[in-house]
C-alpha cells in the first residue's frame, strides 16, 4: 500500500520528487533539501497519505561519495495509523549543513533531530531548541561521522570535581568501543568492509582490536594412519 504514497507524491510534486525506491519493502522518496518542509507537510496533511505518526528521524554518512553527492543521508520515518501505511523521506546534504526543522510538522522530530545535531552536525533551521541532547556542550565534533578521529580522547575540558563516587576521565589508551572501525583507513583503501562480519566472511581484519596474524586460517589437523 506504500507504493500508492510514493505515486501521490510524484503525481503532486513530479520533478521535485529526485527518485523513489521500494527495496525489500521499504518505499523511500528522495527529495531536495529546499523542498524538505514542502514535502513533510504534504505527507502530514494530504487525506490520500494522513501520515500521522512520527517514527524517527536519523542520518548515515557516506564521506566516500564526496565531492560528486553531498555525504550525508538524512532520513525521516513515518506512518499513518488509519491507512496503515508507512514511507521515507530522505534528503542529501553537505557535512555541517542547515535543514529545516519538521517539529512544526511532528513535534517528536524535536528530540531526533537534536539526536542528529549532536551525531552527525546536521543543523535544524527554526527549530525550538537545538543543542546536544547525549553529550555535553563542550564536546568536540561529531562522534557517528566516520571521519571522526578513532583515537581521539573526550572530553576535552577539566575533570569536574562532583563526589569521591565519580570516576575519572578514560585515558588515551581507553574508552573505544570494541569493534570500531577505523573508517579513515576504510577510505583510504584497506579493510573496505562495513561490518566486522562481513569482514570476516572476506578475510578482511574487521576491527583495530584484530592482528594481522590472527587472519589466518588454523593449520589443518594432520591425519594419523
């Protein structure tokens, strides 16, 4: 039934509508960042697609296809309760990038979208109250880009002094989560995959915590007559 959402929107907008996909299910329109709100409003508001539930709104970041498509993927999630009906919204725009703000449309992109900002650096024009809402306001840069330094230590600003229960800061050598990626080498060529699972089906090293030796495969067992 999604299908007939994606249709009312290319009938309605044609050209403004950039490409529309139905993969495993999932029916996403892609759209420009100028006609972002346009849209949303539409999907809110036309009785055809009443798309009257906010599910989510999220990024991925894609540094790879730089500079021939901007790098990032915003995308929005919803659905409408009485048509039983769901479809994404999905928009490209540069690193650091202003896009306007849905929570006129959905009040609950108010959280999501503040979640972005503080992710991936995306910044919400006209929205109510846009600063970080999992880290704290000195933090530095954007921690789910993948360019984001592996190795780099947070937070960056004097250890505050609040109880002999509180522990100290990780150090240089602690703190990274297990598996990361290093995303930087990624792009430059080596350890191509994007999930350590994969990486292990390629015989790729999927994580930092991985040494090159423990790649190869165990020593066939020899056979006694």
């Amino acid at each position: 039934m999604s299908k007939k959402v994606l249709a009312r929107l290319q009938k309605r907008f044609a050209d403004k509508i950039l490409a529309v996909d139905s993969f495993r299910g999932d029916d996403e329109a892609l759209v420009s960042p100028s006609d972002w709100l346009e849209i949303a409003l539409f999907l809110r508001d036309d009785p055809e697609c009443a798309m009257n539930h906010f599910i989510d709104l999220t990024a991925a970041d894609y540094p790879e296809r730089e500079p021939e498509l901007p790098r990032l993927d915003v995308i929005l999630f919803v659905r409408s309760l009485g048509k039983n009906q769901r479809v994404r919204l999905k928009t490209r725009v540069p690193a650091g990038a202003e896009l306007e703000s849905l929570t006129p449309v959905w009040l609950g992109a108010n959280w999501t979208e503040r979640e972005c900002y503080d992710m991936f650096g995306v910044r919400f024009r006209n929205h109510p109250d846009l600063r970080r809402i999992l880290l704290y306001e000195e933090f530095v840069g954007y921690p789910l880009l993948k360019d984001y330094p592996i190795n780099k230590t947070q937070p960056l600003i004097p250890y505050r002094e609040v109880g002999p229960s509180k522990l100290a800061p990780f150090g240089p050598d602690e703190g990274n989560p297990f598996g990361r990626i290093d995303w930087l080498a990624r792009m430059s060529g080596r350890n191509l995959q994007v999930s350590p699972a994969i990486a292990v089906q390629q015989g790729q090293r999927p994580a930092l915590s991985v040494d090159e030796e423990d790649l190869a495969p165990p020593a066939s067992p020899e056979l006694k007559p």
